[in-house]
C-alpha cells in the first residue's frame, strides 16, 4: 500500500460529532490509506521527522494512542485514564535511580499506550531493568534524540488522533445512511435485528432479561441454537453475565468472543443483546454505533412485547372457542384465515398440565406458564410443524400442525416434542403430567382432539399415575367404557358377570380374577398366561377349570362371550379406582 501525504490544519479534540476549532499550524504527516488508528507502529514512521527508535516492548506495538501527557514528575501517575502517548526527559530516573524499578509496570497498569525518552538530556541510555520489564509486559519504550520537541510531537499526534475521528464519524454516519435506508417504514424487531448484523458484520442475539434466548440474526443460528436449552451460551457463562450485571448495572461489558450490552427502559432490564465472534475485530466505531442504536432496541423489543401479547390474547380466545365447540363451522373458517389456522392439516392435540401445589396462587402459575410458553416456542422452531398454544388456568393447550401424510413422520415428530417437553419440565421448570390425542383432521375433529387429549390425561393419571405422557391410543377400550355413567344398568350388567369369581376369591384368598384377566389380555394363550403368572402350565389349566365351573354362562373359547368379560374387567377397574 503506497502512503500518501494528509494536510491537515491541527484543530483541538473532536468528541462525537461536535467540532471545537483552534487555528494552529499545518502539520504533514505520513500514513498508509489502510492505517485507521494512531499507534505506536505509526509513531514510529515518522521516524523521518523525530528520529522515533523502538527499544522494548515491540509487542505493544499495536497499542492505540489516544492523547499525549509530558511526565518528569512520577506523582502525576495517579492521574493517567489509559491510551496515553508518555513524553519524558528522564530527569526524575536520573535523581532518583530507584524509580526505575516499578515505572514501567506502573505505565502499563494505567494502560497507557508507551513511553518516549529525549535520551542524552538526563539518561545516556535506558536502565535494562525497565528494557527487561517491558519486553516482558509488551510496553513499548521509544527513544529520541535530545533535540526533538517534544510541543511538536504533541502536535503531530494529535493531528493524527484528529484524522482518526473524523475517519471514525465519517464510517459511523456511513453506518447510520446504510442501517436507516435499509430498515422499511413498518419495520418490525426482527428487521432491525437483521439489519445490525448486516451493517455491522457481526451476528447477533437478543435475549430476555434471565438470558434465555428470544431472537436471533441469520448469522447466529450455528452459534448459539441448542435443543436442550434456551439459553444461547453454556449455562455457566449465562450465570456469570447475569451475576455480573446484578453486581454493577454495566452498560457493556466482553466476554470471551462476545460484546454484550444491556438493554434497558427506565431502569427496567429488558435484555441483553449480544454480539457474536467479535475477537475478529469488534472496534470502537462498532461499539458506539452500537449503544447509539440501544434505545431503538428498547422500543422495537417493547411494541413486539405489546404486539406480541395482543396477537397472543386474540389468537388465545379463538383457539378456546373453536376447541370448546362454541363457534359455527363459518366463524371457524373466517377465524382460521384470521390466525393462519389450518383445520384441514394433520393435527395432534396435547394438553399439559403442570404439578402445581394445591396451594400455589395464580400469579405462581402464570409465571410457571411463561416458563414453558418461551420452552415452546423454542421447541416449535427446532421441528418441522406449526403450533398454537394458549393456557388456561390449570392447562396449556398446544395444537401441532403437519404438512406431512405419513403418520409415522407426524407421530415421530410429536413424540420427540412431547418427550423433550417434559424432560425440560422435569430440569428446569416444573414437573407436569401430558394427554395426547391422535392424528385428527377437519373442522368438524376440532373439539375431539380437545376433548382426546384432555380425556387421556384424566384417565392416564388415574390408571397410571407413574407415568406422565398418556397417548389416548393406548387406552382406547378404557376411554369406551368411560364415556358410560359410572352407576349406569350397563355398567352393574357387565360387572355382575364377574361376581362369583370375586365371591369365591375372597372366600378361598385364591386369584381366579386375576387369572381371568391375565388369560383374555394374552390371547386366551395358556402358554404366556402361565409365564406372566409365574405358575405351571398344569395350575393354569386347573384354574380355568375353576373359572368355567363358576362361570357356566359363559364359553372361553366363544369370542363374542370374552369380548362380555374383558370389558366387564376394564368397568370394574374404572369403578374401583
């Protein structure tokens, strides 16, 4: 890259866009086009001017130069802020020798961005114990002769400083031209999102204020998508930010290959956003365009939040309507057109219902609610269906929405959702219990995948409360004999059947019932009844004796008389539990 000649008349500081103007002479000075910061590798290519020679601490030589100070008092130390350019005769190192232990360590504790030495005023030479310390600390040390100025050196320093910010406030107003005129009039959260990460480069995120992840730019999704989680980073880096924010309110703060900045309105935390793989280079003109765009942020996040929750309201009451049977089939189709429901796709019904406490108020339950709302949504993005969901006051309803024909796919596909549902249940949230219906399509199949679901969480809890998924397929015969009233003729005329059975058990304390059972489940097999018995094959045949003794009306090898008996058992069974 050629260098090229900059006049530049040497004004005072530029702070963000305001200009304070001083006459002062034209200084040239030498830079390369690419060369956007004033450093101490720049410094020395004026080497032509002042004579500049680095003797120590070359791995500093990047370091940025924000301002100059002339020390040869070492008391003015204390009052350094970081980034600055030392100008020194040495005349304090030559009265007091001992100082030059510590001085270096001193500077680069204040962050400063290295150390000029008039040599042959005061020192003929650097002392090596602050060679030695700054080789090893990376702080350069530059030496020149004891005829350079040290006023025009300031000069040329801040001429360069100057033609950096403007640099900068040229590439930041670029950067506001390019985000503004790409962002459309009705621009939503996600647009703007999208258009940071153009602008900048950098992928993004924004999470809520516990740092589980809300959005995320094109560029994020490999970076920072996990299934089994909604927090975008590992769980211990998610805790640190949040302590660390908890300790000191920051503004930004870096951590490992991320910037992060909080988002907040009136003191009240919104979130964070993150930038991604910023080791890459993530400067100072991203940073302030950055925290300049936070308060849009806060905005876009607070209408998507008011959006969010009216779409969520609306969607909420058609959803409880169609599902409880109380709109017309041309208020549902009107509805479904509103909400981008489809009646007609293959649809599975679940309702979940956590364990809350008798006891627990309904404020708990709704933050509990959110908790899963956010898993839901999370989970919905990972597989390939459309879900509604809403809650109740002990309920959530979700509605999982299929292209596919193939069953097998769809069932797959809702088992997956519905197991890593309440694994995160049981992790992070709060333990539930799952009704599933079967694969429903049709407006007129709305109720019933409603009423499946609910049915086979009720029924599951009562005849399998280990369990916490019930699938209504599972217990189909159960849910037949359900629907009848529980003291109904039907009822007493099938379970009658089996009283000289339980008669004759709890006279004789023998099992008979339980082998009749076992028998009609396995097929009327001897062979696999007496295994799952644990008895021999000989007592199997004994007891069936016994039971057709007792049983006279009825034909074990008759399947409409089986058929009588093993709905009998499953009444009996509803009755009792």
């Amino acid at each position: 890259m050629c260098p090229v000649h900059i006049v530049i008349p040497y004004f005072c500081v530029l702070r963000t866009l305001q200009i304070y103007y001083i006459y002062i002479n034209y200084i040239i000075i030498e830079r390369e086009v690419t060369d956007m910061n004033t450093t101490i590798s720049w410094l020395e290519k004026q080497a032509s001017t002042f004579g500049f020679k680095l003797v120590a601490g070359k791995k500093g030589s990047s370091n940025t130069i924000t301002g100059v100070n002339i020390m040869d008092n070492p008391d003015t130390i204390r009052f350094l802020v970081g980034g600055e350019l030392i100008l020194s005769t040495g005349y304090f190192l030559k009265e007091d020798p001992s100082l030059c232990q510590d001085f270096i360590k001193e500077l680069h504790y204040k962050r400063c961005a290295g150390l000029v030495i008039a040599l042959k005023r005061y020192l003929n030479e650097i002392p090596q114990n602050m060679i030695n310390d700054a080789n090893q600390l990376g702080f350069p040390i530059l030496i020149v002769s004891y005829e350079s100025n040290f006023s025009q050196i300031s000069r040329i320093v801040y001429a360069s400083i100057l033609q950096d910010e403007l640099m900068d406030a040229d590439r930041l107003y670029k950067m506001y031209h390019k985000f503004n005129s790409s962002l459309s009039h009705e621009h939503s959260l996600v647009d703007v999102l999208n258009n940071i990460e153009k602008v900048t480069g950098f992928p993004l995120i924004l999470t809520n204020e516990t740092f589980e992840l809300l959005y995320y730019s094109p560029g994020a999704f490999n970076l920072c998508h996990h299934e089994d989680t909604l927090l975008p980073f590992e769980k211990k880096l998610c805790e640190d930010i949040l302590s660390t924010f908890a300790c000191n309110r920051f503004e930004v703060i870096t951590r490992f290959d991320k910037v992060i900045f909080s988002l907040t309105s009136e003191s009240r935390l919104l979130g964070f956003i993150c930038f991604l793989n910023t080791a890459t280079g993530f400067n100072s003109i991203l940073y302030n365009f950055a925290y300049s765009i936070l308060p849009l942020i806060a905005i876009e996040t607070i209408n998507e939040q008011i959006r969010q929750e009216t779409s969520r309201q609306g969607q909420n009451s058609f959803l409880r309507n169609m599902l409880s049977g109380e709109l017309t089939e041309s208020e549902i189709k009107l509805q479904c057109e509103i909400y981008g429901f489809s009646p007609f796709a293959n649809r599975i019904c679940i309702v979940l219902q956590p364990d809350f406490h008798i006891d627990t108020a309904q404020d708990e339950k709704n933050q509990i609610f959110d908790q899963y709302t956010h898993y839901i949504k999370h989970l919905s993005s990972l597989h390939q269906c459309t879900v509604y969901h809403y809650h109740d006051d002990n309920n959530i309803i979700i509605l999982m929405l299929f292209t596919s024909d193939s069953q097998q796919k769809i069932y797959e596909t809702a088992y997956k959702y519905i197991e890593k549902l309440a694994e995160q249940a049981a992790n992070g949230i709060l333990s539930c219990h799952i009704g599933v219906s079967e694969i429903l399509t049709g407006i007129t199949t709305l109720k019933s995948s409603y009423y499946e679901a609910l049915q086979s969480l009720s029924l599951g809890r009562r005849l399998e409360p280990e369990k916490n998924i019930y699938h209504y397929s599972d217990n189909l015969l159960y849910h037949l004999v359900a629907e009848l009233p529980t003291q109904s003729y039907i009822n007493e005329s099938y379970v009658r059947h089996l009283y000289p059975l339980i008669h004759f058990d709890e006279e004789h304390h023998t099992d008979l019932l339980t082998t009749l059972y076992v028998y009609l489940k396995n097929d009327c097999s001897i062979k696999d009844s007496s295994t799952e018995l644990f008895i021999h094959r000989n007592t199997m045949a004994s007891r069936l004796d016994k039971i057709t003794e007792l049983l006279p009306d009825f034909d074990l090898n008759n399947f409409e008389d089986k058929t009588i008996l093993y709905i009998a058992f499953h009444i009996s069974k509803l009755i009792n539990i």
